[in-house]
C-alpha cells in the first residue's frame, strides 16, 4: 500500500475485541500494513498516528513524550469503555507506552511487540539509514528507513534541533519501563531482530530474565526491515495472538 502515514480507526458495532496499535519514534501507522491485514472483521481497529508525526521536522519538534502518553492513554480508556477485551500491538518507542498501559490499567488482554527497546545501542547503520534518508539514497535500507519515518526531510538542519529533548525524554521513558518490567503480568509475546540498528541484541536476553515474555528473535531481520521468511513466522505469531 501506498505510504500515507494516517491514523486508521475501524470500530465495529458491538464488537468484543479491540486492537490499539501504537508505532515508533518518528514511525508511521504503515508500520502494521501486513499485520491489519491478517485482522478478523470482528475485531475492532486503532491504529495511532503520535502527535507530531506524518507533519514536517519541525512540527515534530513541537510535540513530547507528555503528549503521546496521553494520546496513548486516551485511545486506551476509548476501547475499553465500549470493547470486553483490548489487546495492544507495537513496535519500538510503542512498546514503552504498551507496556506502561498494561501495568497501570491491569486491564489489556495482551500485547504483541516488536522490536522491545529496553536495552539501547544504535549501530553505525542507523545513522547511515537517517542519511540515506536525508539525502534520499534509496537502497534497500535507505527505503526501508524512508518508509518507516512519517516525517517530511528538511533540508534546514536547524529544525532537528528540537528533536534532541524527545531522544531525552525516550531514553528517559527506557529507563522507566525497566523499573516496571517486574509488574508486567500480562500475556506478552515480543519480538526482537537480531540485525536491529537501535536495540541491543542484549535487549533479548533481558527480557527473557525479568520478564514472562515469549520471547522470539528474528535472526536476519532489522529494526523496520524484515527478512521475506521470518516476516512469515512474524505473521504467523501474530495469528496465534489474535484471539
């Protein structure tokens, strides 16, 4: 499908089951195309668009980490006044926030992430994939990089000042969830990718160790680059997590 960076809502009259989905910094509902897709008609859609994202480098900059989590939270307490059950899919940032709402409301049925940044470490790759972006080089990493960021390049350098709090303040919210992973009770299935830009591939090993999580590791996939067979098995998961 066509890259639109829009939210998309689908909720269905009297419908049991609701699915919040929740992207990364500076990602895009597109994220979850393959995935909306395999989703029953019964079933109930949000998937979010963060505040400050499918705009300019500047308008991102006017956003926070304040504001997602009340987008996040609001979108939450919606489905859950109007659906028995709400089951959350993310990835990245996206996770935080997930795993943040199934702790504080004990409510969230289950959480399917992908990509649990709990443990950080950005490879030279990931800097290369926002030049590539910059520049609009368009390799296989340079597009995959394009299409998973919802915001427009500028060519004024000044206007990615502003996004050096939101990295703060993601760092921060990092911090946070792993003083909380302990609280965690909820049936969760996260999946990580060996090859990831951003998350450490330690990242695994500690969830794993504090948490319950089922926890899957893609062995030849990246942060928003999926190898073509283990996007198969990332499917197929994802089927046995629909309810």
């Amino acid at each position: 499908t066509a890259m639109n960076h829009k939210e998309y809502k689908q909720i269905v009259p009297g419908a049991e089951h609701a699915i919040l989905f929740i992207h990364g910094i500076l990602g895009t509902p597109d994220h979850f195309d393959d995935l909306i897709s395999l989703v029953p008609d019964d079933i109930s859609i949000h998937n979010l668009l963060l505040d400050g994202h499918g705009k300019t480098a500047s308008d991102f900059s006017q956003t926070s980490m304040h504001q997602w989590e009340i987008q996040v939270e609001q979108a939450v307490a919606d489905l859950l006044k109007t659906h028995a059950r709400v089951s959350i899919v993310a990835h990245s940032m996206g996770t935080l926030f997930a795993i943040q709402q199934a702790i504080c409301t004990g409510e969230i049925s289950g959480l399917f992430l992908l990509a649990v940044p709990i443990v950080v470490s950005p490879k030279l790759r990931m800097f290369s994939n926002a030049f590539k972006v910059y520049w609009g080089r368009n390799d296989r990493f340079g597009a995959a990089a394009k299409a998973a960021c919802s915001i427009s390049p500028s060519r004024n350098p000044f206007h990615y000042l502003g996004w050096i709090p939101r990295y703060l303040e993601l760092f921060q919210k990092i911090h946070k969830t792993r003083t909380l992973l302990q609280d965690l009770h909820t049936p969760t299935i996260a999946i990580q990718s060996r090859l990831d830009e951003m998350v450490s591939k330690n990242a695994d090993r500690y969830l794993r160790k504090h948490t319950s999580m089922d926890v899957y590791t893609l062995e030849k996939s990246y942060h928003y680059l999926y190898d073509s067979q283990e996007l198969i098995k990332l499917k197929e998961l994802f089927q046995g997590f629909l309810p």
